[in-house]
C-alpha cells in the first residue's frame, strides 16, 4: 500500500505548507503594526515549520521510491512522473489534486515570503536611518534639549 502511504505523506506536507503559510502572514501582520520586538519569535516559529518540513520531504522521497518501483517508474520520480506511471483509476487523480495543491501553496509561500523580506528590509533601512542620525543636530534642536534656531516658524515662509 505504498500509494496511501504516499498519499497520507502529501497530506502532512499539505498542512506544514499551510501552516508556514500562516506563520508568515502573522510575521507580515507584526511587521505592519509595528511590534518588531515579537518577529524574533515569529522566525523561530517559521524555522521550526522549515524543519518539519525538511524531514517531512525527507520522508516523500522515500515513499516516491517506494511507489516508483511499485508502478515501474525511476527510483527517482518526481509527483509529476508518478502520475505519469500511476495505473488507471482514483491514483492518478488522487496525485495530481496533491501536486496542484502543493504548487499553489509554494506559490503563495513564496509570494508571502518576499512581500515580509521586502518589510523587513525596509524596518532594517529605517533602524539604520534612525541609528545613523543619532547624536546628529537636527536643525531645530541641539542635543541638550535647546533650540538651535530663534527665528519664525518653519512651516510657514515669513519673508515672503
């Protein structure tokens, strides 16, 4: 019964996917509402979902092998070619929902993973940005607490 075995495989990718999926849109939301004390625990909680599903690829390739010799296909067959080999009936059927499923959810990870990489780094700029002008005068103020500047205000241009 190595097609079920692989089947129930799938599945588990499935739900890891997903819930990475969700780790990483709760890292997007932290980031836009501005609680970056907490992403340092949303990437863990990330990098323990990659884990899991490192070990849980491990596992499909053993089952993908196990079902390749079972159907006569190479030892290391991709879903695709699995589907390819896979004898008439619900099999056939029953990989290519998973491998739809698994594509869209990699699709959607990826996309997610680079609108948060694309925040972070712009947390990162504004971090070294504001580190960068410390100490620095800014015109209006010294860095006792003092005004640096005595004349009108700056908003509205009183020598016109």
């Amino acid at each position: 019964m190595g097609a079920n075995e692989l089947s129930i495989q799938l599945w588990r990718e499935r739900e890891l996917l997903e819930m990475l999926l969700f780790k990483l849109d709760e890292q997007q939301l932290l980031l836009a509402a501005g609680r970056s004390q907490w992403i340092q625990f949303a990437a863990r909680e990330i990098d323990q979902v990659l884990d899991r599903l490192r070990g849980a690829g491990l596992a499909r390739t053993v089952e993908v092998a196990t079902v390749a010799e079972e159907w006569g296909a190479g030892e290391a067959s991709t879903i695709r070619e699995l589907i390819e080999h896979a004898p008439e009936g619900a099999w056939q059927e029953v990989f290519a929902d998973h491998l739809r499923a698994l594509t869209k959810l990699a699709a959607e990870v990826e996309q997610m993973r680079d609108a948060n990489a694309e925040q972070l780094s712009g947390v990162l700029r504004a971090t070294q940005e504001t580190i960068a002008a410390l100490g620095h005068d800014t015109g209006e103020y010294t860095t006792k607490g003092d005004r640096a500047r005595d004349d009108a205000a700056r908003i509205i241009d009183t020598e016109m």
